[in-house]
C-alpha cells in the first residue's frame, strides 16, 4: 500500500509560497514584454533579479511561462490562459489601492458622529454643516453631547471625532492639540459688576455665581485661582449644558464663565464678555479619533474641516 505524504512532505499550497502582489505585477509584465530584459526595463530591476522573479513565478504556477525561442521568449499555453486573468487581477489591484487615496468627496455617503460640549457645537457646526455641503453633500453629521458618565466612545465606535478638551484615558486613541484657549466671564448687560475696576475679590464678592458642569460638579479652576488669593466665591447653582447657562445669566444677576470660542452665543443673548482678573490656566482643545480612522480619506477630511474651523473660531 502506498503511504500517503504527511502535511509536512507534502508540497505546500501556492499561498505559502509567498505570492504576493509584486510577483503578480511582474508576472503580467513578463507576459507583455515576453522578455526579462524588457521586463526588468519597466519595473526598474536588473536582469538578475527578474530572473529571479520569473522563476518564482514558475515555481508558484508549476509551469515554465516563457521558454527561449531563438533569440526571443514565447509564452507557453498556460500562459497565454492565464494572462487576460493576471492582467486584470493587477488591474482591480491598481483600482482598489488608488481608490484609498483619492476618494471623491462628490460621491461620498457617510454619517459622522462628532462628540463634544454643546458649545463647541454650537460654535462650529453651522460652519461645519456648510463646508459639508459645499464638499461632501452626502455626508450627514451627528453632534453627540456629552454625560454626566465617561464612556470610550471612541473605542466603542459611538462617535468618530471627539472635540474640546480631550480627556480620554484609552491609551491607543489618537490625540491632536490644535489651540489653547482662555475662560471669559459674562455677565448680563448692566450688571453692577460691569462698574468700576474689575479685581479678583468684586469678581468673587460682588454676586453669586453660576456653574456650567456635566457631571453637576459646583467648584473648578476659578474657585482654586481665588483661594490662592484666600478669597471664595458664592456658587448658588450648576446647570450641565452652556446655552442653559446663558439664559439663566441673561434673567438675574448671576456670574458665568465662557470659552472665546462662544462670544457670538454670548454676545447674542445680549450678554456682555469679559477678561476674569485671575491666572486661570489655559484651556487645550483639540481633536480625538480611534486609529482604525487613521487611513479613512472620509475622516481625515473631517479632522481637517474641524481642525480648521477650531483654529480660525474666536
């Protein structure tokens, strides 16, 4: 009885003989030019190593592909089958990497979801929801506020983009600083506090103050900045979302605290914008993304809209 051959003496499929896209794109070379010398003219090589590569390709097909005929090469039988098939496969080879770097915005149809304080939102989304109408009018974008909980939403997938100050924990997630930014205080117009010289004890003595915090926090950095001067501001309220505060800063007397980026919401409301007499510490904003996204042509358009808008905003 004949023994059959073990796994490891039988000869191996052709996938483990390292084909690879190269040998397949010289090979289809090869057939064209029906030459090593012609062939090894176009892919830049020398002869030697096209040689070798057409004795890969031998070995891999089981058949010689190209025989000496005189002074020329001709193509075996097997060849000529096969070379339509090895001409297109590089062909569909050549679309699809080409494809991964100049995606047409025109035709792209994508749902993003960018994650950040409403604020931020509100300050760059009509212009962000207009430049993707200009460029990418299939593209839809989602503005995912945030919780009161911390969640990997980019890990997750939830969002795409993450905007602001970027205090993720996920170690693998991309992160770009695009601009510091300061804290302004706005008051309504009118108020007393508007008066006379503006010092760090009328700014915490003068009224109570309002609180803007998603997870209902009633202290910050101004209340650390004042006890550095042994003073304490009167903190009567939070509230989890910026717009809500200006409303609230608009009908009493109340202390709010704003980025630059949102003066024209302030300034809106007729609410009035002003320097905070104390050393508060910049505020870093920028952007934050998985790097699953890091090759998306689609993303990397949104990084860049974003970045630009983020950098150009008051």
């Amino acid at each position: 009885m004949t023994q059959s051959p073990s796994p490891s003496d039988a000869e191996p499929p052709a996938a483990a003989l390292g084909l690879d896209l190269n040998l397949l794109v010289a090979l289809d070379v090869l057939l064209e030019e029906q030459s090593v010398r012609g062939a090894a003219r176009r892919l830049h090589l020398s002869e030697p190593a096209m040689s070798r590569t057409l004795g890969r390709a031998r070995k891999a097909l089981g058949d010689p592909l190209l025989v000496r005929a005189g002074r020329r090469m001709v193509p075996t039988p097997y060849a000529l089958s096969v070379r339509a098939e090895v001409g297109a496969v590089v062909e569909r080879a050549r679309t699809l990497f080409a494809a991964r770097g100049e995606e047409d915005l025109r035709t792209l149809t994508r749902t993003f979801t960018v994650h950040g304080t409403d604020a931020l939102a509100a300050a760059l989304g009509p212009a962000l929801l207009a430049r993707a109408a200009a460029e990418a009018p299939g593209v839809r974008i989602r503005f995912l506020g945030e919780s009161h909980v911390d969640a990997p939403v980019l890990r997750q997938g939830t969002a795409d983009l993450e905007v602001g100050v970027i205090d993720t924990s996920d170690p693998e997630v991309r992160i770009e600083p695009v601009r510091e930014d300061r804290m302004l205080g706005v008051v309504r117009a009118g108020h007393p506090l508007l008066r006379g010289e503006l010092t760090a004890r009328r700014f915490a003595e003068e009224s109570g103050h309002l609180v803007v915090s998603r997870r209902g926090r009633l202290h910050g950095p101004v209340d650390v900045a004042l006890a550095e001067q042994g003073l304490r501001r009167r903190v009567v309220g939070s509230v989890s979302t910026f717009p809500a505060s200006l409303f609230f800063l608009r009908d009493t007397d109340l202390i709010g605290l704003a980025g630059t980026w949102s003066v024209p919401m302030v300034t809106a409301l007729g609410l009035v914008a002003f320097p905070v007499p104390l050393d508060l510490p910049p505020l870093p904003l920028g952007l934050a993304w998985h790097p699953r996204h890091d090759a998306d042509p689609g993303h990397a358009w949104l990084r860049r809209c974003v970045r630009e808008l983020l950098r150009d905003c008051v």
